[in-house]
C-alpha cells in the first residue's frame, strides 16, 4: 500500500540509512519494524504520526524503544501512497526549530529535485 523512500545525498550516500546504522541495532530494527507495518495498512494510527505546527508538510514518526524517542522525519509523496524520509533525529521534550529547518531544505530539496535524491527505503 505505501512505499518509504530515504534522501539520498549529493554524493550518494543514503542519509536514512546512515543515521539508522549510527542507532543500537534494536532500535534500528525496532523502527524497520514499525516501516515495515506502516507499508502495508491504508491509514496510519495517529500514535504513529504527527505533523508539525508551522512545518505543514512535515511529518514524524513516533517511534519509541528503551526509552529513547526515535523521530524519523519525512513528508508525504512525493507521489501518492508514498513516504520519504528526509532527516533521523531524537526528541527530548521539543524537536530544535535547527532540526525542523533542515528537515524542511531537505524536503524542498526533494522536491526540486524529483527522484534523483531519493532511493527506496533498505530494511537491512
């Protein structure tokens, strides 16, 4: 039903992908899990996403694990049924405006961009 795309940067490295590979191996897995579950359901829980106020096309995901809120951060699109993650960060209270600024120029990037800095989401 929904496909997840990850921000490929300039150089090619996959930025999704290398935030993940930075995580304890159980919370990377345990958010590939959640992935995972969200491609195949029509409509996401609301305990699973949230948008920002002021970042409209923005989009979190909440995923919890040891008590540490992982916050990959994406948009919708940019076709239908699909999801694109731009940025992977924590949340202590508040995710920094920083983060969001950078989420957003990613999100601009992809889309001035096309296809060209994205690839499909790698669950190993």
């Amino acid at each position: 039903m929904w496909t997840f795309f990850d921000l490929q940067e300039e150089r090619g490295v996959n930025a999704i992908r290398q935030w993940l590979d930075s995580l304890p191996a159980k919370a990377a897995a345990k958010i590939n899990t959640r992935l995972l579950y969200m491609m195949a359901i029509p409509v996401w829980p609301e305990q699973y996403v949230s948008s920002f106020v002021g970042w409209p096309q923005l989009v979190e995901l909440r995923i919890v694990h040891a008590g540490v809120q992982y916050r990959p951060i994406g948009f919708y699109g940019p076709e239908r049924r699909e999801f694109t993650l731009v940025l992977g960060t924590t949340e202590k209270g508040v995710i920094p405006a920083r983060i969001l600024e950078t989420a957003d120029a990613n999100q601009k990037l992809v889309i001035a961009t096309g296809r060209s800095r994205i690839c499909k989401h790698r669950f190993d």
